[in-house]
C-alpha cells in the first residue's frame, strides 16, 4: 500500500479539498455502518422492541464518539501545524503527546461512563420494556471505549499529514467484519442487542490495530524516537488546550440530544424506533458534512502553519460553496424517498412507523444549509489553533437543542422533537459566521501582519 502524504499549503483549494473529503465522507458512512448494520439486524431478527433499545441509547453513543473524535482531532491540530510548518522532529512529538493524553483519558472515560451508566438511563426516561437491553447495549459500548480511541487517534494522525484514504480502506473492512459479527452474534448465537455491541467493539479495535500496522510499516516520518517520547509540559499544555474544548463542543452538543431523546422517550417505543430509524437514515446523508469539517481543520491548521491567511479564507469559500450545492441534492432525496429506506430496519412494522420517519427527515432536509456553516466553519476555526470559540458554538446548539426539546416534552410533541436539532444549527450557524469574520478577517491578520494580498 502506497504511503500518502498531501500538502495542503499548495495547489487549487477547491481541487484539494474535493479529494481530501471524499474519502473521509465514505469512511465516516462506513464508520456509520457500525450502528446501523446493528441496528437493521436487530430490528429485522429481533424486533422493534429491541431496535427502540438500540436507539433509546443513541445520544450516549453520540456522546462517547463525539468526545473521542473531537478530542483526538484537537490533539493532532498541531501535529498539522507542525506538517504544514515542515518541522517533523516536533511533528513526532506531538504523536507522542497526543498518544499519551488519549490513552489516559481512555481510561478514565471507560471507568466513569459504566459506573453512571444505569442512572443515566433512568434519568433520560428510557422506557421500561427497552431498559434492560438498552442498558446491556450501551455498558458494552463504553468497555470498548480504547478501541474507539485507538482507531480515531491514528485516523486523525494520518489526516493530519493528508493522507484520508488509509482510514478509510480499514474502515472499509472493519464495516463489513461489524456486518459479519452481526449475523453471527445475533443470529447464529442468538445474542440480541448484547452481541450487535460486541460485534462494534470488535470491528473498531481491528480497524484500530490495522492503522497501527500500516503507519510502523509504510510512513516513516512517523518511525518514533526514544527522545520523541518525552513531549514537553508546554506541547502537552497547547494539545490538551484545543483538544478538550473540542471534546467538550461534542459533549455539550451530546447533552442537547439527550434532552432531546428524554422528551422522545415520553413519547413510547414506537416513535423512538422510528426516529431511531430516521436519525440513521439522516446520519449516513449528513456525513458529507462531517466529512467537510475534517477537511477544513487539517486544510485550515496546514495553512495556519504555512502563515497563509488569504489561502485559508479561499478554503473556507471553496468548502462552503461545495456544502451548499450539496445540500440541495441531499434534501432532495431525503425529503422524497428517504422515507423508504425504514424497510431497511423493520420488516412488519415499517408501515407503522414510516410516515413518523418522513416527518422527521423533512424537518432537517429543509436545515441543511445552516448545518454546512455548523461543520465547516466550527472545524475550520478550530483547525486555526482556536478552542474556545467554536466550543461557545456547542452551548448555542444546547440552547436550541434544549430550549425546543422542552417544549417539545411539555407539549408531547413528535413534530417539536423533529425540529429540535435544526433549530440547533440555526443558533449555531449564526453565531460561527460572526466568529469566522473575526478569527479570519481581524484576528490572523494581526498574527500574520503583512503575509499577503486580500483575495
């Protein structure tokens, strides 16, 4: 297998992001194979019942995968820096520091996520006849939490020196190892939920050991040193300052969905399978966007080494231009024929529940443009070296979130519950455009006073 590495700092913007995403889109669909190879063959061979219990935990997993990605994609910001900057024996240490903080952190998330998981559910008003799998679901989940990290880490440390293909052939794999430990936990061995879980640790552990592999055997630039190991307090300080708010920005936007699932789950596990359905059947759409917002954080912190404001700003046009003419296709087919794909989940019941998931994806079709600005500009800005200011993004989305899944609750609202997440991208979007102006327009060109002409 070739080695890939891609500098950003030169060529058509356009062009290059083009590349750089398409590969991430199809390993960030792959990744949601994980889920949703889980959840179609629990819900034809188990039931809905046990496809509710799935999805009843849906913002939790969104909760423990946000937190890995966004952190260790903020840890390997200035592994990109450091690329774009053309100093690789400080590019290594950061591999190391981001190692070493990952992995402790790994432990300590394991540790808390299953001892707090059963109030959790109960406090998120799971229903009664899905608490029990639900619960078993989701402890298995959080065991897996290093594998998860193992797999992200190296993902993103390959993505920092552009390579987004390699990820996405192990990914590729581990999707269709998940598809295969599915059908065998769950039908062979009669598992249900519990072995769906298992079948997804498994998968993302191998895709981890397999980028493990790859990088000691085909990227030299990333062959450790003895002394490499010793990143210093100052490197540790500046990771863990990007890395944790970007942590925290998925984390406070997991919160708003679980505010969100509570006032679902009021509702019974009918329209909880159903919105289980449409939110995967979404998810899979809206990777494209995900996809755009690991580019423009390696695109932006390449540049951002190279001391290149004007062609950071051309980025930004470029992904965001890409974004919009996308969303009008994805709207289109989600808001027509989206509803058909619920057959994929459920066989008996997919005319119960297919005119609640049509409902659903309307109501995020029409919000896809704000949804673009959300992850282009939130992970352009933070692939600037900025923290802080995109995590305030994450509270406008709980605001939002949180505000309209009340209501929602209060009113015992499907159709309130279905808006919840496109009023987030509103506030949100809004708020990332004012922050883009002054992070790319005033505040790098204070930094790189005099590094180029205006485009």
């Amino acid at each position: 297998m070739k080695t890939i590495q891609n500098d950003m700092t030169k060529g058509s913007p356009m062009k290059i992001i083009l590349s750089f995403t398409f590969p991430i889109f199809l390993g960030n669909v792959f990744q949601q194979f994980y889920n949703m190879a889980d959840t179609i063959i629990v819900g034809k061979f188990v039931g809905t019942k046990a496809l509710a219990a799935v999805g009843s935990t849906g913002t939790i997993m969104f909760l423990i995968y946000g937190f890995v990605v966004g952190m260790t994609a903020g840890f390997t910001v200035l592994t990109a820096q450091k690329f774009g900057a053309g100093d690789m024996r400080a590019m290594r240490g950061t591999v190391a520091g981001a190692s070493i903080l990952s992995l402790i952190i790994g432990i300590i998330l394991t540790v808390l996520f299953m001892v707090f998981m059963k109030p959790w559910l109960t406090a998120m008003n799971t229903p009664a006849d899905i608490f029990a799998d639900a619960y078993t679901y989701i402890m298995i989940i959080s065991g897996g939490i290093l594998a998860q990290m193992l797999y992200n880490l190296l993902a993103s440390i390959l993505r920092a020196l552009g390579n987004s293909r390699v990820p996405l052939y192990f990914l590729i794999l581990s999707a269709l190892l998940n598809i295969l430990l599915d059908l065998v936990f769950i039908i062979a061995f009669g598992m249900g939920a519990a072995g769906a879980a298992v079948a997804t640790v498994i998968s993302q552990g191998v895709s981890g050991v397999l980028c493990l592999v790859y990088i000691a055997k085909k990227v030299p630039v990333l062959r450790m040193e003895r002394e490499d190991w010793r990143p210093s307090g100052h490197l540790l300080g500046i990771q863990l300052r990007i890395g944790i708010p970007m942590a925290l920005q998925y984390s406070i936007t997991a919160v708003g969905t679980m505010m969100v699932q509570s006032a679902l789950n009021i509702l019974g596990s009918t329209l909880v399978a159903a919105y289980t359905a449409a939110s995967k059947i979404e998810q899979v759409v809206t990777q494209a966007y995900v996809a755009m917002g690991t580019t423009m954080a390696t695109y932006g912190a390449q540049n951002m080494g190279a001391g290149d404001v004007p062609r950071i700003r051309k980025g930004f046009k470029a992904c965001t231009v890409l974004g919009i003419v996308y969303s009008f296709a994805a709207a289109a087919l989600v808001m027509t024929v989206g509803k058909y794909m619920t057959y994929l989940f459920v066989s008996e019941d997919a005319a119960v529940i297919m005119e609640s998931v049509d409902t659903y994806l309307k109501c995020v079709g029409v919000f896809f443009i704000p949804l673009v600005i959300v992850n282009v500009y939130r992970n352009g800005i933070q692939g600037l070296g900025y923290g802080i200011l995109p995590m305030m993004a994450g509270v406008a989305e709980l605001i939002g979130r949180g505000v309209v899944a009340v209501i929602a609750a209060g009113q015992k609202s499907y159709l309130g519950v279905c808006l919840a997440s496109p009023a987030a991208w509103v506030l949100a979007s809004l708020l990332l455009i004012g922050m883009y102006y002054y992070v790319v327009k005033i505040d790098l060109k204070k930094i790189f006073r005099g590094s180029g002409a205006e485009d």
